[in-house]
C-alpha cells in the first residue's frame, strides 16, 4: 500500500488578515483531507473553518501535537502508512519553520511519506522582507526569550557574537 502525503498547512499570523491569504490550492487541499496533526485543537478547527472547510467538525481526525504530547510520534503516522493524506498546522506560520512540527516532518522522511509545503506565512521571512536586509544570506538564532531579563541577555550574547 502506498503511503498518504503529509501536507504543511500554513496559519496565518493576525487572525483579521486570515482571509487575505487563503489561497484556492490551500481550500482545495483542506477539503481533501480529514485528518491533522495540529498544536492546538481548538484554534485549528477554527482556521479550517474561516477557510472554508466544508467537512463537518465532528467527522475530523485531529491529533493534538501540544507541548504534553510529542514523546510518541509513531502515533501521528497510522493514517499515513494506511495511505491517508494528513496535514500538518502548527499555531500560527508555517509549519517546521522555528516550529514543534519540524519533528513531525524529520520523521515523515524517515519514514519514507512524501511531504508537500503549501505557501504561507512565515514570521521570519516577513521579518526580512520587511528589514530592508539583503536576505542573500542571513541566520535565524531562534525566537527571543519572553521573559524581559533573558531577552536582554539574548540580545547582548547575539551582540557580541556579531562583533566577531
């Protein structure tokens, strides 16, 4: 039997710009599917919703890929080995980018399932676009940390490595 593909859907990043950028292939995509693994249930279902799901909630698989639950993640490839196409969201951007779901696609490589990105929103690349930097060659060294003592140590620590 052959595998199923894992598609990475996109989320938007502000939720009153969500309907701007949903694109036919992505509406096309979600209403193929039945099945998602996901960071959180709740905002997930809604995003598919706005997007225009016309599956009832109530008849989609949706596995829960939180902070509590990512030791095991051969539970998140029984439909895929059955040959179902699964989609992969995470909170908000694209998944695997600075994101848990980055696991999720290692391990679909691993295991030989094709993965399919779809095109969305990128917090770390809008941040570029928008710096005005060449973005010939630049280096993500990860989210600041949101605790106001840590972020200025980070800061200062990516400070000095610059200088170098």
């Amino acid at each position: 039997m052959q595998n199923g593909t894992l598609y990475l859907i996109p989320v938007p990043l502000a939720e009153e710009v969500a309907h701007k950028t949903f694109t036919p292939y992505l509406v096309d995509t979600i209403n193929q599917i039945d099945t998602y693994i996901v960071e959180n249930s709740k905002t997930a279902r809604r995003f598919l919703k706005e997007a225009g799901l016309k599956t009832a909630q109530k008849d989609l698989i949706v596995h829960d890929y939180g902070k509590h639950n990512r030791t095991d993640l051969g539970q998140f490839f029984n439909e895929l080995k059955a040959g179902k196409d699964v989609g992969l969201m995470s909170e908000a951007g694209c998944p695997g980018i600075a994101d848990p779901g980055a696991d999720i696609v290692a391990e679909a490589h691993k295991r030989g399932i094709k993965v399919v990105p779809l095109v969305g929103p990128s917090s770390i690349l809008l941040a570029l676009m928008a710096s005005g930097f060449n973005g010939q060659s630049f280096a993500f060294w990860g989210y600041l940390p949101i605790d106001k003592e840590q972020r200025t140590k980070r800061i200062k620590d990516l400070d000095l490595s610059a200088s170098r």
